[in-house]
C-alpha cells in the first residue's frame, strides 16, 4: 500500500502519554545472541502465566464480540446462520484478533477502538478455512477438534457460510458503530483487507498452493506463496491496527510491516513443521496432510532442522523490527514468541 505524504507525518502523541490499559507486561526479557544480531526473548518463568491470561482474556472477548454480530440462528436462512455460527465460535486460538489487539495496545489504542477490525479479520480467516477445508481443496474432515462445516452441514452449506461471512467482515468495517468514524479510515481498512485476502493476497496464495502439489520448488518459490498465503492477512492483522491511528510516521510504519511480514512467514513455517511433527490432539486437526497431498513446504524442500532455524531467524528480525517502540511493544513481543515456538 502506498501512503501519502499526510499520512507519512509524525504522530508521537500516538506513542507517548498514554498508559496500556490491563496486564501489560513488565520488561522481563533477557539479551541472548541470534543470527543477524540481538534477539529478546521473555523470561518464562516470570511472564508465561500473565501472558497466557491475556490470551485468553482476548479469546473470550473474541467468542461474545463475533457473537454478537453473527446473525442469530432462528432467523431465516436458520440453516445458514447456524452454519455460521458453528464454524466461527466455540473454538480457534483468534491469533489475528491478538496481533491486531497487541499492536493496538503498542501504539496507545484500546481493545475497543479495534474490536470491529477484528472481528473482521477473523471472519474471513474462518472463511477461508471452510472453504479450504472443502474436498476440491484440502478435504479435511476435522477442524478445531470439531467436524468441519460440509461434513457437519454439506458441502452447498459450507460454500455459502464463506460466501456470508466475507461480505458480513466488509460491512463490519464499513458501518460498526465502535471503529473510527473518519469515513477516510474506514475505507483504508476495507482496502487492506480486500487486497490481504485477493489474488496478490490469501486467495492467490491458496490457487498456487493447488497448482504447485507434487512440483518441485525452490524456497524462494515456497515463501512467496506463504507469503500470499498466510502472511498478507497476518500483515493486515497488525497494519488495520496502524490505520485506525493515522498520521503514524512512516518510519514506525514500515517497522510494523517488517514485524508483521517476518512473523507471517515464520507462523506458515510453524505450521508446516507442526504438520510433521505435531501432535494431532493438540492441534485439533490430522497431521501429516502436507506429505500425502506432496505440498511444497518448508520441512520438504530444506528439511526440518533448516526449517527450524529460519524460524529462529525470523522471530529474531521480528522481536528487532520493534525496537522503535520501546517497552510499549512488550505484548506485542511475548505474542510473536508464542506464535513462534507453540505446539499447536
């Protein structure tokens, strides 16, 4: 995205005077060594119990925001709109609605002032999932821990619950009475996510995943379509964040783009090493479905241990892309360490 000279100037009252609202981490991160220079990682034994409450508290929140703006099952299309409801709630860690909270918080915003956003970024994430669960792409079964939406609805239904629900994140943004009420920033963020979710986007990523299953691709290959695939709504995921507090300077913008890209690709790796290494009870899912389908992924085009390093390198350009935000991006930092070393 292209940002004007206005929204290129200096904004410092979006990252000064204001205290984070709820349990902000304390500074508990010890300096260790890395690939490509310093590398903060949090102190487990101090941090791990007030961050996973934050998670969670955030996950709740998620369950009764989407909740309430998910049409109500008993009005018609009841089939549809339960459809819906039983794909969207009652499971999902909401790793998308946290980065945009953790970076909301990052630069001085509340939970409420982008609640809206994301609960947009989550519908069409689900979205995407039950129509890739679908048997013309991946033919999963299970999702979540849970049969997936055509196998407990059918196939006709599932199409429909992600044709509903992408357009119901579009109208969130366009009129969700608690997002900003600049129409200019509204239509930023209708902007950012149709491109994150596209052809350049997830939807582009998602037909080169199909076209390239038994080929062989080099890495680069591979992480443009990850890339696509999973990392522009991750980026779009801290970027909407940013939009709702323009003019933010353009150097803290583009370090959030750096932050958000390096964590894109290295949750996609994360993914694809759990596949082959996960546990299928704590991911929810079968493993081992990148194999049988003969996906290129990281683990099979450089195997795992180099896979586990890039990860390593990541997280690291990740954790140093916000050192312009000081102890502010504390949350923001635990978040990208769990995404990066979860085992599920």
């Amino acid at each position: 995205m292209v940002r004007s000279p206005r929204y290129r100037s200096v904004r410092s009252s979006a990252l000064a005077g204001r205290a984070h609202e709820g349990g902000v981490l304390r500074d508990l991160w010890r300096v260790n060594d890395a690939a490509d220079g310093l590398i903060r990682t949090p102190d487990e034994s101090v941090s791990t119990d007030a961050f996973g409450a934050q998670l969670e508290a955030w996950r709740l929140r998620m369950e009764h925001a989407l909740a309430a703006r998910l049409p109500e099952p008993d009005k018609i299309p009841a089939r549809l709109h339960e459809a819906m409801r039983y794909s969207v709630l009652g499971g999902g860690k909401r790793i998308r609605p946290a980065l945009l909270f953790a970076t909301a918080r990052t630069l001085g915003l509340s939970e409420d002032d982008v609640e809206a956003a994301a609960c947009a970024i989550e519908l069409v994430h689900v979205y995407s999932l039950v129509h890739d669960d679908l048997p013309a792409m991946d033919d999963d079964d299970m999702r979540r821990g849970r049969p997936t939406c055509h196998k407990a609805y059918d196939e006709a239904t599932a199409l429909l619950v992600g044709d509903a629900l992408q357009p119901l994140a579009f109208q969130l943004l366009a009129s969700d009475p608690k997002l900003p009420a600049s129409p200019a920033i509204r239509l930023r963020l209708v902007d950012m996510l149709a491109q994150a979710i596209g052809t350049f986007g997830m939807a582009g990523g998602q037909a080169i995943d199909l076209a390239v299953q038994g080929m062989r691709l080099d890495i680069g290959q591979v992480e443009d379509m990850h890339a696509r695939k999973t990392g522009a709504v991750i980026r779009a995921s801290v970027l909407m964040a940013a939009e709702c507090v323009p003019p933010l300077d353009a150097n803290l913008y583009a370090a959030l783009t750096r932050f958000a890209s390096a964590v894109g690709l290295a949750f996609q790796i994360q993914d694809d090493l759990l596949d082959v290494t996960g546990d299928a009870s704590m991911l929810g899912k079968a493993t081992g479905a990148d194999s049988e389908r003969a996906k290129p992924t990281h683990p099979a085009v450089i195997g795992i241990p180099a896979s586990q390093q890039r990860v390593r390198l990541l997280h690291s350009q990740a954790i140093n892309a916000l050192v312009p935000f000081g102890d502010r991006a504390e949350t923001l930092r635990s978040l990208a360490h769990w995404l990066l070393s979860r085992q599920y």
